[in-house]
C-alpha cells in the first residue's frame, strides 16, 4: 500500500500499487474488503490454471500434510515422475528442476558453456541474444537480457553475451564466431512487448546452429507450459532447441522451474557440476504434477487454442471501435499485447479502475494473460471492461485536447 510504503520493512525495489489480495477462485481475486477483480494479469502468466483450483489445492494440500523437502541427497520419486512426463511432451531427455525462471535460465547458459568444454571447446562460452530479451534478474541473467537499466551499478556485466537487433539475420550472422556456444532466444518476447519471433526466423536458428555445431536455447519461462494454445510455443512451428528454461506457469503459483535438455546438450553436466536446495522438493513437485494433470487432459491445448481466438477477434473489434487507443493486437495463446497510441501505463491504470488486471510491457504494450480457463463468459465480462476503460482514455483525451485549445 503506497501510504505505508516509506514505514514498509520491504527493499523498495518494486513500484507497487495500492492494492491487495485475500482471496482468490478461478479468474477472480478478491480484495480484503470484498471487491472482485478479473485477474488477467495470473501473477504475470503464473496462476495458469487460475486460483484456487481444487486439483492443485487437493495436491498440495495431501503433500503438506506428508512431506515438504528432502533435499537432492535422496530420490524424490514425484521429481522422477514430473521430469518423465515433461520428456514424454518434448524434445527433451533430461530435466533439472529450479525454484524460478532466472534459475532455469542459469542452468541453461551452465550447460551450454559445458556442453562444449566436454567436447574440449571451453573457449565456446559465448551465447548469442536478442534486444528487448528478458531472461530474469540474477547477474547472468541481466546480462543476457542485456538492458542497461537492469545492468546499471551492478557491476561489470557477466562475460559472454553477445546481443543482436530483433530481426537483424546479418547482425545476427556477424555475430557467431569462434566463441560462441549458442543462441538464446524467446519465441515469444513477454516483457519485450508480446513480440512473436516469425516460424521462418525460428527454421532458420535452428539451421544456423546445425551449421555452427552450436546450441539452441529457447527461453520458454513465459510463453511455456499451454500458455501459447500449445505446450510449448515452439510446438507450433515444429523447431526444437537443444536446451530450454521454463517457469512460470509450470508450477500454477507454486515457485517452480526447469531446464530441459537433450542428452546430447547436456553431458558435461554430471554428478557435482551443478545443484539446488530447493529445486525439484516434493512440495513443489506436487504443484508440477498437479499442473500437468490438467494442461494435458485431452481437449485442454484446444479450450486455451478456441479461446485465444475468441479474444483476438473481440481485440480486434475493440482497436476498430478505439483507434486512439489501440494500435495494434499482438499474441499467441494468450498472451497477448495491445500495443496502445497512449501510454501504456495509462491503459493499464484505466484497466484497473475497471477492475481488470493487465501487465504493462516494453514497446508500448498491455499484456492480457489471463488463467488458461477462462470461458466465453469472462472473455465478453473483460471486453466490456476494456471498452470501458478505452472510453476513459478517450474522455481524457478530449479534456486534454479541450484543455490545450
Ligand atoms: C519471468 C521471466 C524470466 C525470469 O523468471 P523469474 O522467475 O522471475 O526469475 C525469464 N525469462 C522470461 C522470458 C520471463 O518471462
């Protein structure tokens, strides 16, 4: 709450609003006063099966009551199950379990740099990324995503990232040398601003690093887990990485990440190369199953596929019916970006004031992320907000222009 903030105990590093939770049920959350907001925000792509899902409440609730950790030194036979599983739906061989994104994506940049010191090329450490990436805020990691106002004061940058214009083949091409391990890539930037990498550019990596005898990463942390209509956002254009992080969505609310690999990409990683407290304890594996459980009963993909339509074509009518607002629908799944003539931040306020919860993102975009279960019924409730909010944009607008006159 921003009256309390300068008596908060909390490390001001987040810019929060004045609005909290108790409780929540499906797409809903519900302030402690009552008030119900629509949650498309799902903790930035997190809650994907919404809250309170009595699945995932039933299967944590049984493993609290029976054990919560263990630690790596013994085998954690529902860890065992939930890596199966995430093998049996992908490309992958093998699974390492985090506690978050950034984590993943350590253990993705990890395996690749040691995945050419085992074939005795320690000097390929270096990994190609793209502007407008996020891959998490650790000093790899910032790195990476190579943003300056996340890399500012903390330091010299971690060595071995080289990044590239979104989009630019010849940049792209110029910068795979000697060093280089790999290319790291989100096939759909999220807080880059919702922008789709196009299936040719994706063929087209995959074949640059056949060429190079170097890997590809996808960084899934976002776009994983059903959220894209598939699995895996990937899925869609049948090209695989060598490695991948995921995050997010993966443990429904409950803090949990993986990185998967081939067997092939992830050699070098052997007994005591790597390791976790937490990552992949029987609490956390619960929730994982849990998710799974549901994202791959038959018909699931399909109802996330049927409703991303659905929303892209009321997005559409909504940016015919607010051309000062809206400039652009961009997405796939659901995630999706409204990229706005205003500023987004204002779409996002005015969103709220409607009771709708949005994520602003960088290029000027409003992320709708809404649960992977929302019906026909919540998409026309949201839509009716987003209207709402669009005519707030404009009367503001009038008054300034009216003001300006
Ligand atoms: C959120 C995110 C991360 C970082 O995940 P954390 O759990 O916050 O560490 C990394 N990559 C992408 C694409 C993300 O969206």
């Amino acid at each position: 709450m921003t009256g309390e903030s300068r008596t908060s105990a909390l490390l001001p590093t987040f810019a929060r609003v004045d609005l909290s939770f108790e409780r929540g049920e499906g797409p809903w959350l519900f302030t402690p006063s009552g008030e119900r907001y629509l949650d498309f925000a799902a903790g930035i792509a997190v809650n994907s099966l919404g809250h309170s899902h009595p699945h995932l409440v039933k299967a944590l609730q049984e493993q609290a009551a029976k054990l919560w950790h263990v630690s790596n030194l013994y085998t954690i036979p529902d860890g065992e199950k939930l890596a199966r599983r995430l093998v049996e739906a992908t490309f992958a061989d093998t699974v390492f379990f985090t506690n978050s994104g950034a984590e993943a994506l350590e253990c993705a940049i990890k395996t690749a740099r040691k995945y050419h010191a085992a074939n005795g090329h320690p000097e390929r450490y270096r990994l190609v990324t793209f502007e407008g990436a996020f891959h998490g805020r650790t000093l790899a990691t910032i790195a990476a995503g190579g943003q300056k106002k996340y890399l500012e004061g903390f330091g010299p940058k971690v060595e071995g990232f080289d990044q590239v214009p979104f989009g630019d083949h010849e940049a792209l091409k110029a910068a795979i040398g000697p060093e280089t391990a790999g290319i790291l890539i989100e096939p759909v930037q999220g807080e880059g601003g919702v922008r789709a990498v196009p299936p040719q550019c994706l063929r087209g990596l995959r074949e640059l690093c056949d060429e190079h005898g170097i890997l590809l990463i996808f960084d899934e942390v976002q776009t994983g887990v059903g959220r894209s209509g598939k699995l895996f956002a990937h899925q869609r254009v049948g090209v695989t990485p060598d490695i991948m992080a995921v995050a997010k969505g993966i443990g429904g609310g409950f803090p949990l990440g993986a990185c998967l690999a081939t067997f092939e990409a992830g050699k070098g990683m052997t007994a005591g190369t790597h390791g976790t407290t937490y990552g992949g304890n029987p609490l956390a594996m619960a929730a994982g199953n849990a998710v799974l459980d549901v994202v791959l009963e038959p018909g699931f993909l399909d109802h996330v596929e049927r409703m991303s339509l659905l929303m892209k074509q009321r997005l559409a009518e909504m940016k015919d019916k607010h051309p000062a607002v809206i400039a652009e629908i961009r997405g796939e799944g659901l995630l999706l970006g409204i990229r706005t003539k205003c500023v987004n931040t204002d779409l996002v306020a005015a969103l709220r004031a409607e009771k709708l919860l949005s994520v602003g993102a960088g290029d000027n975009v409003v992320r709708l992320l809404p649960p992977l279960i929302i019906d026909e019924a919540i998409v026309a409730d949201a839509m009716g907000r987003l209207d709402r909010a669009c005519a707030r944009i404009e009367a503001a607008q009038a008054a300034a222009a009216e003001g300006a006159a």
